[in-house]
C-alpha cells in the first residue's frame, strides 16, 4: 500500500490489489488515515487536501456515487484532514451557452459543510482524457467543441481540443468570445456558491491551458514519446495572422510564418536547426 505525498494537491492514498481483498484494503485505509492524522496533528500549520476522483461529478452534472462519496469523506474527516479538492468542470456545468448546473457540487459542499470538511475548487476549463492520469472522458462544451479555427495546431495540421487556442481569445463563438465566456462562467459560479465562498470553499484555482497548466499543448500525446523537443502550436489561422501582424510590426513582412526547422514531435534537439542555431537569428 502507499501513500503519495503531492506537494500541490494535498496527499491521497492509493490501495493495490491484494490477495485479502475486503479485510486488507480496509486495514490499508486505516493505517492510510492514521498517518495522515498525525501528518496533521505533527504539523499544525500545514493544511491537508485530499484531492477527489476527476469524475466525481459526471459528464450529466450528478455525483457518481453519493453514498460511497459521503462514507469516504466521513473517513476523511475521521483521519483529520481538513478538506477536498474537486475539479469542477467547464464542460459538465455548462451544457448550453448560460445555461449552468453546478448541481452535483452544490450536492458535494453540503456533505462537506455537514461533515465539517473545507472545499478547494479547480476550474478546469480545459478537456479531461487523452493526457497522463486521465482517467475519464470530459470534453469541453458541445457548443465550444463543434467550432472551427480556435484550436491550437501544429505544421502538419494536427489540431489539439484540449483547451481553446490563446490566439482565439477574442474570436467570437455563438455571440460571446472566450474571455467573455470564462468571465460569464466565473459569474454563475460565484452566484451558485455565494453563501459559502469564504468558509467552506477556502480556495479557488484556475486552470489556464491543457491539463490545467499554462502552457501550449507542445507534447500531443497521440504524436509524442519521451523524450522528443514536441512541436510549435502557433500554426492554425488566428496564430498565423497573429505572427503575420508582429512581423510586419518589426519591419519583416517577408516573414510568412513561424519556424519550420524545429523537427517533429520525436526529434531531438541535436536534430534541428532551429535549437542548433536557429534560434539565434533575427527570424
């Protein structure tokens, strides 16, 4: 059995098979709960945040095991931690332009608030499934998926939709540009939480790009191994009037479009001259 300590998510303990089955697995979690109790009692001044299953909340808005979760946060709350860290998913919560359901995590922050236990929630506005850990299937919104143009894209013309292109910030979609769209979001949710913002939900993070992180989607994995440079995501049509706008700002219009001698997915840096010395020039 083990225990993984995650320095930003708080720690979870993860049960493998065993032989003993029902009488081990609960022995497992005892000794699991212990330890983190007196983590938590040898360290008063750190917090300790359980961070739940990504499909807590399914993709129809409804806890996946209300009966189970509330018996699991009871064990929690047993072992002194202090709370859960739960994804709250952009496109679970709003199937339809301003229509939002925060339904399931309004159901999840009563049993917390009923048990004692504190809330920290993680927008994730990018799609769950297809990166490491992904264990489920969360796309972004029907009415956001199904547009064309604002995906980020690499040379050969792979689009990624794990999460809208920076480029297409201010693309309209439906009437609303992205920014808009997060912004209308961030609005429902703080109404549909307003009671409790502050007191039981203790922390909000914002997820800003694939998997949740701030980055490009340079490592597509249906295109990449470890331990390849990945690929330039500056290639769909709002990237390329964006480059095609700053170079002419910088006096080269004769620049048509971002490096091209950066490899592919695989390639090692060795392999390319734009990381040999292509970097270097003016271009």
């Amino acid at each position: 059995q083990a225990i993984c300590m995650q320095a930003s998510f708080g720690f979870r303990w993860t049960l493998s098979p065993c032989l003993f089955c029902g009488v081990a697995q609960m022995a497992a979690r005892t000794l699991a709960l212990s330890l983190l109790g007196c983590l938590c009692l040898s360290a008063q001044s750190s917090n300790v945040f359980v961070m739940l299953a990504l499909d807590t909340v399914t993709n129809n808005g409804d806890l996946k095991d209300a009966n189970g979760l509330k018996n699991q946060l009871q064990q929690l709350k047993s072992g002194n931690v202090d709370g859960i860290m739960v994804d709250v998913w952009w496109g679970v919560t709003e199937p339809s332009p301003k229509s939002y359901k925060f339904d399931g995590y309004k159901q999840l922050l009563g049993m917390c608030k009923d048990i004692g236990l504190k809330m920290q929630l993680v927008t994730s506005f990018h799609m769950c499934g297809g990166n490491v850990g992904d264990t489920c299937n969360i796309p972004l919104p029907e009415f956001v998926n199904s547009q064309a143009d604002i995906w980020y894209k690499d040379q050969k013309g792979h689009e990624d939709k794990e999460y809208i292109s920076l480029f297409a910030d201010n693309v309209t979609i439906g009437g609303r540009t992205p920014l808009q769209m997060y912004s209308d979001w961030f609005e429902a949710l703080a109404a549909a939480f307003s009671g409790d913002l502050g007191s039981v939900v203790v922390e909000i993070q914002v997820g800003m790009g694939p998997a949740g992180e701030l980055r490009y989607p340079a490592y597509q994995l249906s295109q990449w191994q470890f331990c390849g440079v990945g690929a330039f995501q500056a290639f769909d049509k709002n990237a390329l009037a964006s480059f095609a706008q700053a170079a002419a700002a910088a006096g080269h219009k004769q620049w048509d479009s971002p490096p091209t001698d950066a490899g592919d997915y695989n390639s090692r840096p060795s392999d390319t001259s734009f990381f040999n010395s292509g970097y270097q020039s003016d271009y």
